[in-house]
C-alpha cells in the first residue's frame, strides 16, 4: 500500500461531523468510520462536572524530542526551572524548584490527548498540535499563548509549475475549473482535522486529502498529490522542491504555548498554585529578554530638571519612567549632588538609538546591562486565566 493511500474523505466534498471522521484506508472504494474516543464533560457554573483521576503528583509534559524539546528545556532553564533527568532514556524527571512535579517527556500530540484524557495536567506544545489534536475541546486552556520559540505556520502549498504557474492566491485555487466531484484537488497532509476544517471553512467544496509520514514535499512531483499542507518555517525546502505558498493559504501561526487541564486547574490540589509560579516567571523571563538596563551619570541642577531631559527623548521614557538619583560626592569638606544617575530600561531594538539620546543631552560613563526577569505587580495573563476559569 502507497504511504499516501490512506486518503481523508468525505465522498465528493470536505465535510467534518465531529466526533466522527471517515478514511479512505485502500485503493478499493470503501470507506471506514472512526468514533472519537475522546470523553467529554459538561460545564456547570463555569465549573466542569466531570470527576479527575485521584492522585497526589502534578504532572507536567514536554516534548521529548526535536528542537522543541531543546527549547522547552533552555526556557525552564532560564527560569531558574531546570530539570533534573537521571537518565537521558527516562521518561520521568523532576524540576528540583517545584515540589510535588513530575515531569513527563512525550510526543507533542500525546500531550495533548494525555491532557485530555486527565494523564497529565500541564504541557508545552506548538498551537499548531493544540489545535489538531485538541479540535477545540473546552478542558483545553491556554495559559501562555505566546512563548516566543517554536515560531512556524500551517500553510497551504502548490507547485509553481503547470497548472498551476499562474496561480497564487487560496482564491484562484478554489474557482479553478477543473476540481469536481470525479477529480477533486487532491491534498496530502498529516493535519487530517485543521485541513478539512480549513477548506470547507474557505468554500473548496471538491478536496481529498491524504496522509503520510515523512517529506510531503515530494507529493506533487510523484504525481500522487496537487497540494501540500504542512508546518512551514523559513519556506527554503518549499522553494528547493518548486513549491510555493498562497495568498491566504496561511491555517495558522505556532508557536510553542504552555496548556493546562481545565478540570485539573480548578479540582487538582496544588495545581493552580504550581501554574501560577510558573506562569510568573515566565512571564517576568520573556519580558526582560528584549530589554536593557541602561545606566548614565549626567550633571544638573535638580532632579526634576535632570528627568526633564531625558523625558525629553523618545526612547528613555522607560517602563514607568526613568530613575533619577544624586549621585553624592564630597567636595571642599561638604557632601553635594553635582551628578545624577539615570536609570532606564530601554528595549534591544532601540539600544543604540537611546544611547546616542542620552548622551546628546549630557550623559556620560554609559553602562549596559541585560535583564533576567521584570516581575510585574501581577501578570495580567493570570488575571486572564482566572477570568476563563471563573474563579
């Protein structure tokens, strides 16, 4: 059997009758009905009523392999989360900073269907595996949306050649003359939920899709797809093998997102305590990645005039404002204030522009120094997941 011969079908036209789904499992014409397994709950009072599996651990899943895995463990790392595996062939390890935590590596889909299924309680996925292997489930919830590393898109391809030379746009793709009942657009993916959603939602009403393991790139080229749908990052393997991407052909874009339990947040002891502290430093983490703590002495008369300066430039208006402070020395037997110190956080994109800024109104002896973490008063995230949780 050809690896693309499993084909996602639902006869002439892409329909999605969740929890249910058909595959086309041979080259015979008949078609085979899968019934999600997936359990469901019902929401009460914002509240689900469904019951979690009694146990004392909080369990916490991460990618086990791929550059994801790497990622996920620097971000821990860097948020003073480091975690401790004995053995590089265990699949359970522990974050010494956080009692009571187990930490499971699996394959990212499995995160998420252990999620759903009460094995685990937290995870770091990439949205775009949330979103095919959650489909939506409301026990499902983000907690970081935005980690700021995995970054990629699930996005439509076509070969820039025959057929399809002149067209560029989801648009064009759909009105093309030729896709009906008898010869649909035929799309290879291993995204069987998002692509069929996708297309329907978009008004391509004549789509087969097919799934395969391995490099999708080579689908059209064989003669066995007219379209890719898959992970995209730089776009140079889509180029290499004569592929190009579409006016609105984008599903959507990932990145690497932290997912919890919603049943596991509110009924789990200790859940929502561990969730937190870990959004927190998250948080405080990423925020400071892309600022600098620049420091400068500057003569002046006051304070307040010495802040009126630098407020007069665009770029040292800071996170709040910035921090004027006498900088005291003794002279002739008395202590006075001839200098004041400047400090002000300034974000990495604009870090020479401030300096030139604040030298040009007097500052001199300028220090540069990265931050680790801004912790604010509260992270409005939190406030955000206890809104969705109705706490």
């Amino acid at each position: 059997m050809s690896q693309f011969s499993s084909a996602f079908t639902a006869a002439s036209s892409v329909s999605l009758p969740p929890p249910s789904f058909y595959v086309s499992v041979s080259k015979r014409s008949f078609i085979y009905c899968c019934s999600s397994s997936q359990s469901r709950t019902t929401v009460v009072n914002g509240k689900f009523d469904g019951k979690i599996v009694d146990r004392d651990e909080i369990r916490f899943g991460l990618p086990s392999k791929g550059r994801m895995a790497g990622d996920t463990l620097d971000l821990l790392k860097d948020c003073q989360l480091s975690v401790k595996q004995v053995n590089p062939r265990q699949y359970v390890a522990q974050i010494p900073q956080l009692s009571n935590v187990e930490v499971w590596f699996q394959r990212p889909k499995d995160i998420v269907r252990k999620l759903l299924s009460g094995d685990l309680d937290l995870g770091i996925v990439g949205l775009d595996t949330v979103s095919e292997y959650g489909r939506g489930d409301e026990d499902l919830i983000f907690v970081h949306d935005a980690l700021k590393y995995g970054d990629c898109r699930l996005s439509l391809a076509i070969p820039k050649y025959g057929i399809f030379e002149n067209i560029n746009s989801l648009k064009e793709l759909a009105q093309m003359p030729r896709w009906t009942i008898d010869r649909p657009l035929r799309v290879a993916t291993g995204f069987t939920y998002l692509g069929p959603k996708f297309m329907q939602e978009n008004g391509l009403k004549h789509v087969i899709f097919s799934t395969a393991d391995g490099a999708l790139e080579a689908a059209p080229a064989m003669g066995i797809a007219d379209a890719i749908l898959d992970l995209v990052s730089s776009g140079t393997t889509l180029r290499e093998n004569n592929l190009k991407e579409i006016e609105g052909g984008v599903v959507l874009e990932s990145q690497a997102v932290l997912v919890a339990s919603r049943k596991a947040l509110i009924q789990r002891k200790g859940a929502l305590d561990i969730t937190h502290e870990i959004l927190e430093r998250f948080e405080a983490h990423l925020r400071a990645a892309d600022q600098f703590m620049v420091t400068a002495n500057m003569r002046g008369s006051s304070a307040e005039e010495v802040a009126e300066r630098v407020l007069s430039q665009p770029s040292l208006s800071g996170l709040q404002g910035p921090t004027v402070s006498p900088v005291l020395c003794k002279r002739d037997g008395k202590v006075a204030a001839d200098y004041y110190a400047i400090v002000v956080c300034v974000p990495k994109k604009a870090l020479y522009k401030s300096v030139q800024q604040l030298r040009a109104i007097g500052g001199s002896g300028v220090l540069i120094s990265p931050l680790t973490y801004i912790f604010d008063e509260e992270t409005p995230r939190w406030r955000e997941l206890l809104s969705k949780l109705g706490l």
